[in-house]
DNA sequence: GCATATCGTCGATGCGTATCGATGAACAGT
DNA sequence: ACTGTTCATCGATACGCATCGACGATATGC
C-alpha cells in the first residue's frame, strides 16, 4: 500500500504538501496540484484511514443502529439501510453498522472507541430507553421515530397524523360518510412505537372535523378476520363503505372480498393502502395509496446528521422533521362528486 | 476521552503495560492487572479504533457489500444484515456498509482505505462483474451466493438444490404422481441469480429420479394468474395434484384456491412453502415448508471470513459451503401412505 | 528603493496504540 | 557466590496523516 509519503517521493515535494493538496486548506500551485495528482494517480494511492482519523479525530463514519428483533423485519427496513448507506456516500461518508442487541452499551462504545462521528437510531421507542444515554454523549445524534419526551433531541420520521388525516380527507371528498381502518393489532410491541397512535390520532381528528364516523379494527392476516372486518364496515356504513389499511396482506384482499359481496372498488367502495412499499402494489391492484416515503425519511436523516457534523461544534441541535406522506389517486377511490 | 497513557499514569505503569494487559500477548502480574484492569473500569477507558488500527495494521471490520435495488428487497434481507452484524460482534467485529451503487471502485475502495480486514458480497450473480475485482484484492472475501466460475473464492449459500430434491422427496412419499412449481418467473434480472435454476435443478433431477412428473410455472401475484396455474396442475395431475412455491404472495392463497375447488390441503392436495422466512407463514397457514435457513447461511459467512482473517495470512482459500434446508412438516402435505 | 503583505512549500510535531528490544528482578542450578 | 534462566516491566519507535509555524519567493504599497 503506498502512502502519502510514497506519494510526495514520486512527485518531488514534501508529505505536508500532498496532504494539502487533498484537503485543498491551503492554497496549491496550479503546477505542484498536477505533479502531485499524476503521482496519487500512478500509485493508486489511497489514504489510510485509521491514520486519517488519528490525525484528524474524524472518522467520517456514521453509526446507524438497526433492530434485530425479527418481527421488526419487514421488507422496508433494508430500504431504509440501503438508503441510508447511499446517502451517506454522497456527503463522502460510510456507515458502521451497529445492531439493537448491543443495548446501549453498543452505542457507549461506537463513539468511545471513536469508531464513529455521529449516530442514526432507527425504529425508535416512544419511551427508548437509549434516550437517556445518547443525550450524554458527545456526538450528535438523529432519531427515525418520534419518542414522547423529543426535548433537545434530532427527530425524523414519516407524518403518520397528517397521513390520517390525508386518509380522512380522501374519504370525505369522495363522499363517504364512514370509514374503517383495519390493521395495526395494539400488540405489546406496537404500544412501544407510536406511529399507531399518530396516524390513529390523525384519522380520528379529520374524521371528526370532516364528521365522518371512523372506527378501527386490529387486522389479522386470516382471511376469515379479515373478511369479518369488511363485513363489519358494511353493516356499520350509511352509504358507500370505506376501508383503508397499512397491512399489505389486508390489500392485498380487500378487492377481491369486496368484489365477492358485489361491491366494485371506486365505485360501490373506497380503498387506500397506507404503507412504505405501495408502489408497486398500488399499481398492480390500481389501489390508491398513500405512501410514508422511507426513502425521503432515510435520506432527510443523514442530511441532516452530516449538517451537524459539519457545522463542527459536534452538539445535537434541537430539530423535529415530519416527511408528509404522498397521496396517489389511483382506482380504488370513488371519484369526488365535485368534478 | 482517556487514553491509554492516562490509564497507565492512574495504575502508575507504563503505557505499553496496560496495552499488554489488554491484549495479553505478554505476561502481566496478577497485581499490576488488577491496578490496571481498576484504572480502565475508573476512567471508562475505550481503545480508540484509529490509533489501534494505525499501529496493528487491523481494523477488525468487515466491510458487508448489500444490493441497494429496491426489488431485491424482500424481508428477508435485512434479517441477512442483521444477524451478520450480530454475528461479527460474537466476534468482536464490526460491520461496514458499502452498497452495490458504488460498484467494484466501492469494493476498492474501502480496502484501499483499509476501513476493513475483510469482505463479504451478498447477492452475487451467477456471472458477477465484481469477481475480476476481488481476486485482485488483498484481502478474504466471502460470497454469499455461488457463481459459476468459483474457482478459488469462498462462497456460502443456501442448499437451493437439495431444497429442490427434498420439495419432490416429500410429494414422492405422499404418493404424487406429479407436481407444480408455482413462482420465480424467469425474468431478466432473476437470470443472473442462478438459485432459480439451482432449485429447479434439484428438483427435476429429484423427479426423474422418482418418476415424478414435474412442471414449473411462473408464478405472478395477481390471483387469476395463480387460479390458472393451479388448475392446470389439477388438470394434468394423475392422482392428487401437489403444488410448491417460494413466493409468499402465492402460499398465501393457494389453500384458499384449492379450497374453493373442493380440494382439502393435506389430504386432497399437497402444499410445500419453500422460502428464507416460512416459519410464520408456515405455522400461521399450517404449511409444510422447506425453510432456507438465511440466518445460518449469514451466521456461517461471518464465521468463515473471521476463521481467514484469524489465520493471519490474509490470503483467501477456496471453500464452498451449501446450507442444508430445513424441512418442517405440518398439515398441508398428505400423510406418507407407507406410514 | 525598501518595507510589507501574499503565496506556495517545507519541516517538525502530535494523534493513540502495538510491539520490539532492553533492563532489572527473582530464582534455580552448580 | 556466580552464571544462566525466566518473568515482569519499561522506554523507544513506528504506524500514516493533518496541521502548525516558519521560510523563501513574489507581488504590492509608498
């Protein structure tokens, strides 16, 4: 492996100087620049990066911490990882990865160790134990998730309340007068993320502005729950039934129950699939969707870590960041009477 | 932070005492390790990583190359990513993201840098671009994957093509005549994953074998196409038809298909789930399924690239190892007649 | 013409650790 | 008591880079 010093032999000047012409934090003759770069070119030279981070006490690394728990895994998580890594590479980063199993022990030593400038949390508790912690250490930090005591923290997530609301509205301007969610069973792991609640919170909020009567059903992946859900939402509905899910498998057979029970979606029924994949089911079963936008919160994530390192101060600003969902109108919904 | 030689002035020894103390390569008193083990817990002393790797000329980080395209994404990736980062900790590793977006220069990269001791590439293709590459660094690499040409790299996967012999043992000794594979439509990328052609392999070789009459068909999500594909297995079926498919989407509705036929799963038809997550599935639908094993297939990855790097020579030897699925048997298979 | 500012480069130093050779102490054998 | 060993520890050095102060060479002011 050639070093820098290799690097200034062959180009006839000194170490320092390579190393400047690297950083550019000194002004370089326009013909020592060249010399020195062919050299970096011939060698292959790449710089060390422990010595690096030695010498500068960055590492421009970010830690991203990611849940090991299995049920945890569904297929958007290694979105967001993937996403995440892209973007940092983008601000010249990389990404340590560091699993929940650690505890926060696991965090206490990826920045001990000076393994790692900064720290992304991802699925976030409303009540993380981690909170504590990270606000003792002395990197700047970013949340994916909202925890309830955010104070002086760095949060991102998607805006489930205004993704509620979104769904409520979506409703009411194609007329409906009720609507059911069916998913998101209040199991003990889901009490802990909040995002339930806030779209929950969100829906019934716009439902009562709208004067929409909404009620909620936990799904299950049986068809037969499932059917007993629709079935519940029809009996219950005064016009034209509504049901919205963030439950692929729900989607994935809603049509065609509804279709069974002489119901056509978009015209005797509104669907709208909530999620952060509905692409390409969204196309496939021509379901309107309202989508959480993983990507743009993964991506917003490291943006926004990368400005605090940055601004070099290396302290956590307070920061809060709702990703509005995107609404796509496909076919499931029935048209607004307005046009 | 502390370092090193603050932990040596707290025990009163030298610095290159208490760097013998944690790495035990010399003989150290039982009195001085105790003052010095008494100073590290009191001053919560962390090695930093840049000096340790500068002066040892290791990381002890595994750089993890993950596919950064969205289709790949399916659930069970990042229960790969997880549980090889929960693994490289067993280790007292760390694991470096790097995404196939950067291509081999990412691969060049981080070695170049010398951000890891080690490589491991998921997703790798049966004709990979990436192997020209590797073979040239100086590092071991583990493949998670086989290519065709694997001559002298070390490659981990699962067993498609016993998962497609046991698939067609089990319908064989239910007493089928014949059976279908429904999924893993040939498209253009599937191509160059080859475990679609390792599965088959297996599995028409196992029929012939067996004097079995086997067809595939490529599965699609939307119900008619599934519909169609299973009455043609009815259709062509000698006997009670048997189905196989490693796509969720579809495991998912066959029993409700062939229900609506008249036909009972397990005892009527038979049903196998193969796939890398089938044990929700599976005990949720009551299915035998034959399971991948993607956690041991991670795991064994992990395990082989730290055996290379603990040899010291750094050199990468050629090993291939296939992962032996799992074969569960539940309520959709049809009882063994000689039984 | 000299004093002063600006530019481009060099040498020296430090970052925190691992490791080698050396040193001194304790100890066994004769 | 003297040499030869083994054991425990120390001091010095190197790892590869960033960075600071210094210095010579030009350019700018009057």
């Amino acid at each position: 492996m050639p070093t820098s010093k290799d690097v200034a032999a062959a180009a006839g000047v000194s170490q320092s100087t390579v190393s400047y012409v690297m950083s550019g934090k000194r002004p370089i003759s326009e013909k020592t620049r060249k010399k020195v770069e062919a050299a970096i070119e011939q060698l292959t030279y790449q710089p060390n990066a422990g010595a690096r981070a030695l010498a500068s006490r960055r590492t421009n690394v970010l830690g991203l911490v990611i849940p090991l728990t299995p049920d945890a895994h569904v297929g958007s998580l290694s979105e967001f990882i993937a996403v995440i890594a892209a973007t940092a590479r983008q601000h010249d980063r990389d990404i340590l990865l560091v699993t929940d199993e650690e505890g926060t022990e696991g965090l206490q030593r990826v920045v001990g160790q000076q393994l790692c400038d900064g720290l992304i949390l991802m699925q976030v508790e409303a009540d993380d134990d981690r909170i504590p912690v990270v606000r003792k250490l002395r990197v700047p930090v970013v949340f994916i998730g909202i925890p309830n005591e955010a104070e002086g923290l760095s949060c991102i997530d998607a805006d489930f309340a205004l993704a509620g609301r979104q769904c409520i509205e979506e409703f009411a301007a194609a007329g409906h007068q009720g609507a059911t969610v069916i998913g998101w069973r209040p199991e003990s792991g889901d009490r802990k993320l909040n995002f339930v609640d806030r779209f929950l919170g969100g829906a019934f909020e716009q439902a009562e502005a709208s004067g929409l009567a909404l009620s909620h059903v936990s799904g299950s992946a049986d068809i037969a729950s499932i059917e007993a859900a629709v079935d519940g939402g029809i009996a219950a509905a005064d016009g034209p039934p509504a049901f919205a899910s963030p439950e692929e498998p729900v989607l994935e057979m809603l049509p065609r129950i509804l279709l069974d029970r002489g119901l056509k979606p978009g015209v005797d029924v509104s669907i709208i699939g909530v999620g952060t994949q509905t692409k390409s089911l969204g196309e496939r079963l021509r379901l309107t969707t309202i989508d959480l936008e993983p990507r743009t919160v993964s991506r917003r994530a490291v943006e926004l870590l990368c400005n605090f390192l940055k601004d070099g101060d290396g302290g956590q600003r307070q920061h809060l960041e709702l990703i509005p969902p995107v609404v796509t109108q496909r076919d499931s919904t029935i048209p607004s009477p307005t046009h």
